[in-house]
C-alpha cells in the first residue's frame, strides 16, 4: 500500500511539473484595436473595433470611423450620404439585418445596434459588411468593409493554447478522479472479525473511505464544470453542452448536502469505535 501511494506521488507531482512547463509557453496573441479597410484611390476608409467574439443572445452595438483615404483625416456627418451595414446568418447567409447606421452624435461614430434576437447560433461564425458612400462635392467616393465575428455562450473564444492547458486540466482532473474512485472503492471500511463474528479490531481506514468519497464528488463535479467550458467552445461538443450543465447542477446542489451526511456518519463511527474499543480492551472482542 505505502509503494502504491508513493508511486502515485511520483505521478502526480511529474503531471503538476509538465503542467507547469506548457503553462508557461502558453501565450495570447494581441489583436490590435481596430482594423480597417483596404486603401484606394479616391475612396472611403473605413476603421471598425476588432470584433472577435459576441455573447449569444445579448445586444451589440457596431461601430464604424471614416476617413479620407488621401490624407487620412476624419469625415464629418456632413460629408456622408449613408452608410449601410449587412449582418449574415451562419446558416443560409440570409440578411439578418440590412439597414443604415446612425449617426453617433460625438462627431466621430458611425454605429447601429443589432439585438440579442440575431445572436442565436452559438458557436458559428456569422459574417458582417458595411458600406458608405459620398457625393456631396460630386465627387463620388464610396468604400466598404467586412469582417466576421463568433457566436458563443460567455462571448469568449478560447485559442490554441488556451485550448491545450484546457485539455491538459480535464485530464490531470480526470486522472485525480480515476485514483480516488479506485482508493474509494478498495479501502476497507468495516471492522475486523474473528472467525465467530466478533471484533477484534478497528478499521481506521473507514474514516479515509468516507473523505475519499467526497473527495471524489468534489473531482468530478470539477471535472463537470471543465468539460462546460470545452463544450461551450468547441463544436464538435455542443451537443453536450447541456447534458454537462445539467449534471453539474445535480452534482453541485448535492455537495453541501453530502457533506453533512458523511460528517454526520464519522461523528456516528466514532463514538461507535470507541464504545467497541473500550469492550477490546475488556474483553478482547466485542460485537457490533
């Protein structure tokens, strides 16, 4: 037993260090704040806030800034005819929206707010493209823009390396749960008896039984919450995203609970064991 426990230290302290070691070649790639527009001759330069991710179901306003492609200075409302914007369905590349954006009223903004009602494909890519155009020097100078946004449920998007310590938790969390259900299992929990039935010794492991199985209730709820975050970014685990969700509720509500219960049941053990050991010590037995 004492190999076994000193082998799956071994094991666990090498899981920890290679952990560790990714977690720190883990890294996020900066976006810059705005992106814009390719550059023209006589054209409109449209700058637009690097959309990435949008939470599913909530509001979102877009926003857009225009600019002379000449010289790069700010154009006035004034010098705008409209500006148009166009938000795609992930599914069928219908227009969810195909209207004109407003005029913010700080001088500058170009925005229009789409409502959470549009959001509803999680975990697809949805596509966007605004226009504006002006004439009002006769001039005609016109430009355009796209881009292309996620859908999830929390409005973020893990990357790679996220993905990879994701993936590294679930199954160092996995592999603790493994261990502690086994321990579980095969630790003794009833008391030593002669070959008539009596005691003669106190199994003190019990106590270690009823630790490991909350400990194993409290892993694998944890592994529960994990796999929510892998299923809620990852498509090929949508579906179960809400079988994860719903065991997590279960196994989460009934911690508190089972914890009063084992407590309960230790307080219960021992003041058994000690009335069983006072009778060892008598009589050099005692039934249950």
């Amino acid at each position: 037993m004492e190999t076994l426990i000193n082998n799956m230290k071994k094991k666990s302290m090498f899981i920890i260090l290679v952990f560790m070691i990714l977690f720190s070649f883990a890294f996020v790639s900066a976006q810059p704040p705005f992106q814009t527009s390719a550059i023209a001759d006589k054209s409109i330069l449209i700058e637009s806030p690097v959309i990435e991710t949008i939470t599913a179901n909530q509001d979102f306003s877009f926003h857009a800034h225009l600019h002379n492609s000449s010289d790069g200075r700010l154009l006035p409302y004034s010098s705008i005819d409209f500006c148009l914007i166009h938000i795609y369905s992930p599914e069928n590349g219908d227009h969810l929206i195909e209207t004109n954006m407003s005029q913010n009223g700080n001088g500058i903004d170009w925005e229009y707010k789409v409502l959470g009602g549009n959001f509803t494909e999680i975990n697809k890519q949805y596509a966007g493209y605004i226009y504006c155009q002006t004439n009002t020097t006769g001039d005609l100078r016109g430009g355009y823009f796209e881009f292309g946004f996620d859908v999830t449920k929390n409005g973020t998007l893990l990357n790679s390396s996220e993905s990879l310590i994701y993936f590294i938790l679930a199954f160092g969390v996995l592999l603790l749960f493994g261990l502690s259900f086994f321990f579980m299992i095969y630790t003794p929990y009833a008391n030593e008896v002669n070959e008539k039935g009596a005691i003669i010794k106190i199994t003190k492991l019990k106590y270690v039984k009823l630790a490991l199985i909350l400990l194993t209730w409290v892993l694998f709820t944890w592994l529960l919450n994990i796999l929510i975050g892998l299923s809620d970014n990852f498509v090929s685990l949508t579906m179960y995203y809400g079988f994860f969700g719903f065991m997590f509720d279960i196994m989460n509500s009934l911690a508190l609970p089972l914890g009063i219960v084992i407590f309960v049941i230790s307080i219960f053990e021992i003041v058994r064991d000690a009335n069983i050991m006072g009778n060892i010590k008598k009589f050099g037995s005692a039934y249950k």
